[in-house]
C-alpha cells in the first residue's frame, strides 16, 4: 500500500525489520538483566551490611559487659591493694583483718576469693579462709610482672589453672609509701562466667565469639577449644593487626580456622576486647535464596522474550518476503520482466524531482516494436509474446546502471528512464538497444524498434510529462522517418533532429 505525500511522491510505510526487533530485544534484555544484578548486587551489600551492624553490635554488648565486671573486681583488688597499707591491720585479729580487707570486696559466683602475697610470692592472705595453707607463686607471669615493673596497673593473666579451675587471674601491684614491693594482690574469673555469658546468647552453631587481650592472645572463644585458648595472634606471621582494627570489620578466612567469615571487632578501650564473627555462607543465605528465586523468574522471563524474538522475527521476514514477493509482482511486467506502467511512474516523478534539486539532465527513451501488429497478425501472439520478450532482453543488456529504470509502457512500445544523462550519450544508449534488437531478428522476420530520445534539465514550474511528450513525439518522428531508427528532441522547441 502507497501513501501520498506532501510533494506529491509515494512512499512505503515504515517497518520494524526483523534485525531491528532481535537487536531492540537483545539490548532490552541486557538492560532489564543489568538492572536485576544491580538490585540483587544491592541486596547483597543490604545483607552484609545488617550483618556488619549485628556483629558490631554483639562485639560490643559483650566487651561492655566483661568489661564492666572486670572493672567492678579490679576496684576491689585496688580496695584490698589501699587497705594492706593500713598500719594497725597486723595488729588486729584475723577476723577483723578480714573485715577490713575485703568487707567491699565482689562476691560472685565466678568470681574467685581474692588473696594477697608478700614480696617473696607467698600467700599471707586468702579472703576464702582465715588459715590459708601455704603457697607459693613467685613463679607466676602475674607475681613476676608486678616485681619487675612498678608501673603494671591490672595485669590480666593467660588462661590457666588457678585453685582447681580454669581461670584468668587478674592482679595488682602492692607497694608502700615509697613505692616498693610489698607483694601482689590477686583474684580470679572463672571460665563458667564466659559460659554462662555466651550461652545467654542466640546463635548459629557455626558463629564464632573471641574475647583477646591487647597483645591479641585468646583468652576465651566460642566455641570452646582448650587447644585455641591461650594462643597469641600476634605470633603469627600471615595474620597481621591490620587486618581487624579497632571497630573495624574483615571479610574471609580467619587466623584460627579456614571457614571465609564475616568478622567485626568492638571498639571499646578495656584491657580485653571482642571479635564477632558469622560465616559468609550464613550471612547470604537468605539472599542466595531469594537471588536464585529472582535469577530464576528473570531467566525464565529472558527466555520467553528471546523466544518469542524469534518467532515474531521468523514471522516478519515471512511477511516481508511475501510483501516483497507482491510488491514485485505489483511493479513488474510478468511477460518481459521489465517494471510496469504503474513503476515507471513512480521511478519517474522520483528521479524528475531530483534532477530538479541537483540540476542534472534526466534523459527518456521510448521504444515501440515497429510493424508488431503485422507481426502478430501474421505469426500468432505466441510469436508476438516471444518478440516482445526478446526486445526486453535486448534492453536489458543495454541498461545496467543502478538507477536506470527499463520499463513495458504499454503494449509493444516500451520506455527506458536514465538519470544523469545528456541527450548525445543517451541517444547512443537508444542506438545500442536498436542494433541489439536487429541483430537478434532471425532473416528480417522479427520486427525492429524505433526509438524517440529527450534529455533535458528540469526547471521549477515544469513537470515531468514533458519529457514524456518530447520523447514520444520523437519516437512518432522516427516511424514517421522510416522506422529502425533513433530519433533526439531538440528540446525546448521540440523540434526533431534525425
């Protein structure tokens, strides 16, 4: 189907080819697939974010509270550190001497009986019992600490065995006036304490809780081994500091174990600080599910597209073909092959208009079989149908430029359109089909052609029948002239030149 347009010429109507379609469709699937990774990109980074703040936030509700008791036991061994300095507290009974001593002393159930031991490490005072037995530490870290530095503040033992326990021992210096040594106060924190602690916690078996001193030893972890308790990180060469700051967090295999964890450290200044840690397995769990259940319907929403693509696509260049199938039996001549009338109107106009823009000679051969009817009178249409055939032929070989346009005009007469050509090179383009065609006539009994030639520059106001007219009126010339011959307008007189 034509459509008019404004300047008069037809134009098809516009189509979706199937390439573009396959094209529109591949790089809408590209997009709609890049915006679901991004989303599902998104929603990994929302998970491991809530995870971050959980762990952060664990980290450091359990440093505070450690941190608190510590604190809490460390102001009693201070109490107990004042008190030894009293002068009359070797004077009074043993009872008393208690009293004064730890009478603001912490009790609690994992928290050990404080003692005190003179500077040669042995025991002189045991909250627990007015008769302690005797006992010797001058050979622990905690007694040789406190001898040797002045300055120790709190010193918080490794792990160990501590009156049938096992314990973290934490103890303070002992001076006089003169800053002397006059022993060591200690007490004690069961490992029943961390326990109870992280068994009030709800967590995943694999989740891992890690409280270090400073010097980054482990003092407790869950979950519990004897054979992690006690090492020091710090002696490990492919696990640096840097790696988890304070407050920070660290993503993949830990120093202890090599499950890929998500870890967070507490920010707190205590002498012990806390790392949380949850597996990465466990942090995207939910969203590998819901990443699977959204990769599924994407794919499956891909495949229908792509799927249905190439149907529409196949469906289309069916269409097409046929359209171009119909489109070419609309415009060609079915018995010579040339376009037809209703071609050749179109191509003209197109072609009149652009000459008219560019200011280029458009040149027009019309050719008529001379005698045909004769001929066909004579032989029969077969013959006549074959003669016009072969005329086509004749034509064809002689037009091959792409913008020619050879076309059956009606009946035996026959018009060939040459844009870009000047009347002397179109008349030899004329002479060539009419020598063509005599040479094909088999002893004179096939008939010859007459042509009438017109070339000419369009101007504005003039339209593309006179061209037409020119041409035909020197076509008329050329039988009137004797027929099998080719005969030039002299445009625009029109006058006839042989």
């Amino acid at each position: 189907m034509l459509f008019g347009r404004r300047d008069g010429t037809a134009r098809r109507p516009w189509r979706i080819s199937a390439k573009l379609l396959i094209i529109s469709s591949v790089v809408t699937v590209i997009g709609f697939s890049a915006i679901c990774v991004n989303v599902m990109l998104d929603m990994r980074r929302g998970e491991e974010a809530l995870a971050r703040q959980t762990l952060e936030n664990l980290a450091t509700t359990i440093e505070a509270d450690i941190g608190r008791n510590i604190e809490i036991y460390d102001l009693s061994l201070r109490a107990v550190a004042g008190n030894m300095l009293l002068p009359e507290i070797w004077t009074v009974s043993k009872p008393i001497r208690q009293l004064i001593l730890f009478d603001h002393a912490t009790t609690a159930r994992h928290f050990g009986a404080i003692q005190v031991f003179d500077s040669e490490g042995k025991l002189t005072i045991d909250a627990s019992t007015l008769d302690p037995l005797p006992e010797n530490r001058s050979d622990e870290d905690y007694f040789r600490v406190h001898r040797d530095n002045p300055n120790a503040g709190l010193f918080i033992s490794r792990p160990m065995l501590f009156r049938g326990a096992y314990a973290i021992v934490l103890s303070r210096r002992v001076s006089d006036q003169d800053g002397g040594f006059l022993g060591v106060v200690a007490g004690s924190i069961r490992y029943g304490y961390f326990h109870e602690l992280f068994e009030r916690l709800t967590l995943d078996p694999e989740d891992v809780i890690t409280v270090l001193k400073r010097d980054r030893t482990i003092m407790m972890r869950r979950p519990f081994d004897l054979d992690v308790i006690g090492r020091n990180l710090g002696q490990r060469p492919d696990w640096k500091a840097d790696n988890l700051k304070a407050g920070g967090t660290y993503s993949g295999q830990g120093p202890v174990d090599a499950t890929p964890r998500l870890y967070a450290r507490s920010s707190g200044s205590g002498p012990l600080f806390v790392v949380a840690g949850k597996p990465l397995t466990a942090v995207f769990a939910l969203w590998k599910t819901e990443a699977i259940r959204i990769g599924a319907v994407v794919l499956t929403l891909i495949l229908f597209v792509l799927g249905s693509t190439l149907v529409l696509a196949r469906e289309m260049r069916r269409r097409a073909e046929a359209e171009n199938k119909l489109e070419e039996m609309a415009t060609t001549d079915a018995l010579t092959g040339l376009r037809n009338r209703r071609k050749f109107d179109q191509v003209i106009d197109v072609e009149w208009r652009r000459a008219m823009r560019q200011q280029t000679p458009l040149a027009l051969l019309m050719i008529d079989a001379d005698h045909f009817k004769a001929y066909n009178d004579t032989y029969g249409h077969q013959a006549g149908d074959q003669v016009l055939v072969g005329i086509a032929i004749c034509i064809s070989d002689s037009v091959s430029r792409a913008g020619d346009c050879a076309a059956r005009y009606g009946g035996e007469e026959f018009a060939v359109l040459l844009p870009n050509v000047a009347a002397e090179d179109a008349f030899k383009v004329a002479e060539k089909i009419r020598t063509k065609v005599q040479g094909w006539s088999d002893d004179g009994a096939m008939s010859t052609v007459s042509c009438g030639v017109a070339s000419l520059i369009p101007t504005a106001g003039m339209d593309w029948s006179v061209l037409v007219t020119a041409a035909d009126k020197a076509l008329y010339a050329a039988k009137a002239g004797g027929r099998n011959q080719s005969v030039v307008a002299n445009l625009p007189k029109l006058s006839l030149v042989a």
